[in-house]
C-alpha cells in the first residue's frame, strides 16, 4: 500500500470498492484459539458478514480441510446459507488459485481478510496480497490466535508489510459513513442490536427508552 492511500479520504473503506475474505472460522481451528474468547470471534465475524450482505460487498468464505477441520460454523454459514466455501489443503489461502480468481473476478483493490488463526492463515494471504498491489485490511477482533502473543506479533509483522489492522465495527461503519444513507440504516441497526456488545445494548435501552417516552406522550395527549 503506498504512502498516498494510508491517509486521507481515499484511505477510507466504501462498500463500493470493497471484498471480504472470511478464512477458517472452523472448530478444529476454534479448538486452539487462545488470543480471544472464542463466542467473541464468532459474534465478531457473523456480525461483519452481515454488514458485508447488507452492503452489498463480495464475500468469499474459505476453509481448510473441512473434513477434517469441520464445517464452517453455523452462524457464519446461515449469512451466506447458498454459498459453498471453497475448501483448500494450501495453509496459505492466497496460494489457492480459485481464492484469488473470485477475489480478482470483483475487480475491486480493497481486501478484507478475517480468519483463524491470524499468526498463520491470516497473516500469509495478507501479506502476499499486500506484495500484488491490493490494499490489504485485516479485522482483528474477527480473527484470533493460538495466543494473545502469536495473535500480536502476527498483527505487528502485517503492519510492517503495509496491512491495516481494523475492527469489524470500523469496517462496518466506514461502509455507512452517513446516517442519511437510509437505506441501509435499519438494517445496520439491526446488525448493532445483535453483535455491537455494550453500543448494541445500549441502543436498544435508548429504543425502549423513547418508545416508552412516545407512548406516555399518547396516553398524555390522547
């Protein structure tokens, strides 16, 4: 990634320019997961395929010897229900030609990548893609590590490679990046009420809060 597209608007996300790869989310690889709470990974990554779908953004799903490493989990799998995710024996997934056709097939330059485990399946495509000329973001807190250490180093080596590190809740947000945009807005609500924690929480205090305020304003007025 060159210097003019690490700062500025341009080095912003839009959905427009944007495509997901989502590697790994399996429970061999959940198994050895130690960087991060596991339900935290898996609530992180559906919640950033949703945003994906509701904007319209490519999404590519991978695994590893699936029958062996078991299924893609359910939650991610049900956002893309029709969506067979390419199974690989390659570690790097960057080196599976068919990965890298569909990526290339959306003509888009911005690639976001999130998977299990990050020291490993992540860090390898990001930081070849990275070498090929596409803007390469990891979503931290939807891909994890065999430790909270391998989890860092391997964030550290992407950054020195030009990788962005990001959450899936920047991600998301960058992609709304106007609450005018009301076509997307209740939806990404939704998303928010299901996987944004203590913001989706207290979102929906604050719904309840002025649903109530509104009927007490009926009954008042009525």
């Amino acid at each position: 990634m060159g210097n003019e597209t690490k700062s500025g608007l341009q080095a912003l996300l839009t959905p427009e320019e944007s495509v997901v790869v989502l590697i790994d989310h399996q429970p061999f690889q959940f198994a050895n997961l130690n960087s991060h709470e596991p339900t935290m990974i898996v609530n992180n990554a559906v919640g950033l395929a949703k945003a994906a779908k509701l904007f319209d953004v490519p999404t590519i799903l991978t695994t590893v010897l699936e029958e062996r490493g078991g299924h893609l989990v359910k939650g991610l799998q049900d956002v893309f229900p029709e969506q067979k995710p390419i199974d690989r024996t390659l570690v790097n997934t960057w080196q599976d030609e068919r990965v890298v056709d569909a990526v290339k097939a959306t003509g888009r330059k911005k690639l976001i990548i999130a998977g299990l485990w990050t020291e490993v399946c992540v860090a390898m495509p990001a930081i070849q893609a990275a070498g090929e000329g596409f803007e390469v973001f990891v979503v931290t807190d939807a891909s994890g590590g065999a430790s909270a250490e391998s989890h860092d180093m391997a964030v550290r080596r992407m950054v020195q490679a030009g990788v962005v590190p990001i959450t899936w809740l920047a991600v998301a947000s960058e992609w709304q990046r106007d609450w005018a945009r009301e076509g997307t807005v209740p939806a990404m609500t939704e998303v928010l009420l299901q996987h944004g924690g203590a913001t989706g929480v207290a979102f929906g205090w604050e719904t309840q809060l002025l649903a109530t305020g509104r009927a007490g304003n009926d009954v008042r007025h009525g």
